[in-house]
C-alpha cells in the first residue's frame, strides 16, 4: 500500500503506479468480500440454526399427554438432542420437566409470539424457542395450555459452519495472490506498446521531421487514442511552424510595400524633384507609408506583448456605454461611407482596461463599417443578462463563408486575397486576445451577402484583483 498514494511529483514506473493501485483496490474488495461473507454467513446460520430448533420441536406434542390433570411424557420425547435441550413450562412459566444448561437462562419469561430469541448469559449467547402447546385432558377432557422451551447455546451450532467460513477467506487470500502475480505480468506486457511508441516519438524529435508521424498499431484501444492524440499535436505543432512561416512571409510582405514606395519617393524626389509641391507630394506619400508601418508595428508590438502578458493591466471601473458612443463619434468611415449607426445601448460600468478596451471596440466598429455598402446601417446592442454583459455588433455587409470565419482571428488573414482592402488583418487578432485578457469571448454569425454580428461576453461582477 506504500505506492498507493504516492507523493506528487515522484516519478515512477507505469508497471509500479498500475500494480500498486490495482493491488490496493484488490485489497479494499478483500475487505469488503469478508464483511459480506462474514455477514450472510452469520444470517445464514441463525437462519438454518432457527429451522433446525422449530423443526426439533414441531412434532413434541405427540409424545405428551395429559390425564387427570398429570402430564404424561411418552418415551419417544427426547429433551436433549443436536446441542438442544428441551424443557416444558407450565401457562405461569414454572419449570415442569426438563432441566436449562445454566440457571441464568431460568429468569426469560415464556414468549407468547412464537419469536425466536438470542439472549446473553454468563456462559455466552443461547438460542430460546417457545412453542405453545394445548392438550385436552384424556379423561376429564379439559383443555391444558403448557410450553415446550427449546434451548441452545450459540457456539455449539455455529462451530460446524465456522469451518467453512475460514476456507471462504483462505481462498479469497488465495485469489488475491493470484490477482497481484497476474496484475504484475498485465502491466508489464501494457508497458512494452508504449515503450515501442516512445522509441518511435524519440526518432520523430531526433530527426526534426514533423511530416512524419507515430504509425503503431497498439493492442489497447486507450494506447491507440493516445497515439492518435499524439500524431494531431503533431499536427498542431506542424501547423503552428508554418503558420509562423507564413507569419514571417506575411510581416515581410505588409512591410515590404510601404517600404518600397518610401524609397521610390525618395528616387524620384533625387532624379526629378524640381519644385516645392513636388517634395510635399512626395513627403505626403512618405508619411502615409510611414504612418502605415507605424501602424503594422503598433500593433505587433501590442499582440506581443498580449502573448506575454507584459501589458499593465491597469484596471477601472468604467462607463461602457460612454466608450461605445465615444468611439462610434470618431470614427471618419461612418461620415465618409454615410452609415447610419442605431444605437440600442444599456447604461453599464464595468471593470475594464479602458485602453485597451477601446482597441477591441474601435476595431470591431472600423471592421464593420469598412465591410458595409454606403448608406448601409449598423446596429449596436449593449445589455445585462445575470452576470454578465452583452455587446453585439451587426452590419449588412459582404459577410463571411464557414471557410473564413474559421480564420478571422488568423494574424494576417484577409478574405480579400488580393489585399485590395485596407487594413493588414491584424485588428481581429487583436480584439480576441484583448477580450480573453477581459475573461470574455468572441463569437460571429455570419452569413455571406447577408452580414455578420459580432458578440462580445464580458464578466459583469470581476474585480481588478480577479482580472488580473
């Protein structure tokens, strides 16, 4: 039982962990075994011990008559027979014929129901019967009521059947030790796939080749899940190396272009520039390319530090409805693309990092009204439901394919191939890892040609203490 409940962090064997619990549950079953056997034994043997008394005296009557009043014992009546002895009782309870085994067992009255008795003595546990017997007097024909007394001591019955339950547990022990060798060569066999599936898994990392995966047809159905468990973290591994391959491809790509015309500007301005308005025109290129890189790299600099939690989270409790509204204000695209925005918005104060908060909000508000028709309307919804609060946003827009929505929160990823969109599909990203820093989540339904909405799920009661 010393392995049964080991400490934690202490490395061992998978046969020593399986065999050690395995033999403490067999342990725990020998116990609860012998209760029963032990139990049902003892019912069984007060049950035959109670046949065997009422059977013994079932037939006395027989052999016992009364005339003139003088109770006559016939020669067939046997008063100690089987470890019982019979004794015959008056309707007072005075002692007839017959004699007790011990005095003490004198002083029980008679028990007019018939029920069968287990009473203590000084000599230990004795088994007491009473069977009331009526008989008409053979001459004067009146009825006499008496009571034949069946008396046996406990340890005298229960001697015979002792025997049996010590060989029930003596093979119980027999199993167990049968149960602990099988127990010990069936976790040394379930140990043998697994070593074979490590050997294969250590090659895999050796040879740093993750288009290779863990081909083991293992005999256990859990080994074959774990195995198939394996080959898809591979997979995800697999996958998160070409996604950051295709992360590096894609930073390279957004800042290539703003760089490229900064220094096709500054060629031109060499070669060509002639006049003031030809350096501001250039210049205004310059700093839209400028601005645009600024952009890319504020915003990479922010999921970074997100991923690594290197962001204050300066928490407050603050209006929401006020941020939404002061948001939907600044925004140029609403003006320029003449967008109604409807506004249904509860008045809610929460604990949040307002900064960054506004990001998300600012994000998920420019993303719609840049996907919208012009003249389109967006709708906004804020509201309470328990403990938490609900911000949905719907516009009528391109909508999004399954395909996309898989994606959406993809660093880089843009629906429109072709990059033709503003934006450097960054903002998104964003806004997931700043609402999962908030305790929430983000969900869209979308549906392509119809629109989408976007629901944020924020924590209405969380402190700053709990936030953080």
């Amino acid at each position: 039982m010393k392995g049964f409940f080991m400490k934690k962090g202490k490395k061992v064997s998978i046969t020593y962990y399986i065999s050690c619990r395995f033999i403490g549950i067999i342990v725990i079953m020998y116990i609860i075994i012998i209760f029963f056997i032990t139990y049902f034994s003892n019912q069984t043997i007060l049950r035959d011990i109670r046949h065997q008394i009422r059977q013994e005296s079932r037939y006395d009557f027989l052999n016992i008559d009364i005339k003139n009043e003088k109770l006559i014992i016939g020669k067939n009546f046997i008063f100690k027979e089987n470890h019982i002895q019979k004794i015959i009782l008056d309707d007072s309870g005075k002692q007839l014929y017959g004699s007790y085994p011990i005095k003490d067992l004198e002083n029980y009255p008679i028990n007019n129901k018939k029920k069968f008795r287990q009473v203590k003595t000084s000599d230990g546990y004795y088994y007491i019967f009473d069977r009331r017997i009526i008989k008409s007097d053979l001459v004067t024909k009146k009825r006499t009521l008496f009571t034949l007394r069946s008396v046996g001591k406990k340890s005298d019955f229960t001697s015979e059947y002792q025997a049996l339950k010590y060989v029930a547990y003596v093979f119980i022990c027999f199993l167990t030790l049968v149960a602990i060798v099988l127990i010990r060569i069936v976790s040394f066999k379930f140990t043998i796939p697994m070593k074979e599936i490590k050997s294969i898994a250590d090659k895999i990392g050796t040879a740093a080749d993750l288009t290779k995966r863990i081909d083991y047809a293992a005999p256990f159905k859990e080994l074959d899940s774990m195995i198939c468990a394996n080959n898809r973290m591979i997979d995800r591994i697999e996958d998160l190396f070409n996604q950051q391959k295709q992360f590096t491809s894609d930073v390279a790509h957004e800042l290539r272009t703003p760089t490229s015309v900064i220094l096709a500007e500054c060629q031109y301005l060499k070669k060509y520039g002639r006049t003031i308005d030809d350096y501001k025109e250039a210049l205004d290129a310059i700093e839209r390319q400028s601005s645009a890189t600024n952009e890319i790299i504020n915003q990479l600099l922010q999921l970074s530090r997100l991923d690594q939690g290197r962001i204050k989270t300066n928490f407050e409790y603050a209006n929401f409805k006020l941020l939404i509204e002061s948001i939907c204000e600044s925004d140029p695209l609403c003006e320029q693309k003449k967008i109604t925005i409807h506004q249904n918005l509860e008045n809610i104060s929460i604990y949040m990092n307002v900064g960054l908060m506004s990001i998300a909000i600012k994000n998920l508000v420019n993303n719609s009204l840049k996907y919208s028709p012009d003249y389109s309307p967006v709708e906004l919804r804020l509201w309470k439901t328990g403990e938490k609060i609900f911000f949905e946003i719907e516009d009528y827009g391109c909508g999004m394919n399954e395909e996309v929505q898989k994606h959406i929160y993809d660093r880089f990823y843009r629906a429109d191939k072709s990059r033709n969109t503003e934006g450097f599909g960054l903002g998104l990203s964003l806004v997931h890892k700043i609402i999962e820093l908030h305790k929430g989540t983000i969900r869209v339904q979308s549906e392509l040609g119809v629109g989408s909405i976007f629901t944020l799920s924020l924590p209405s009661d969380k402190s700053p203490q709990q936030l953080n």
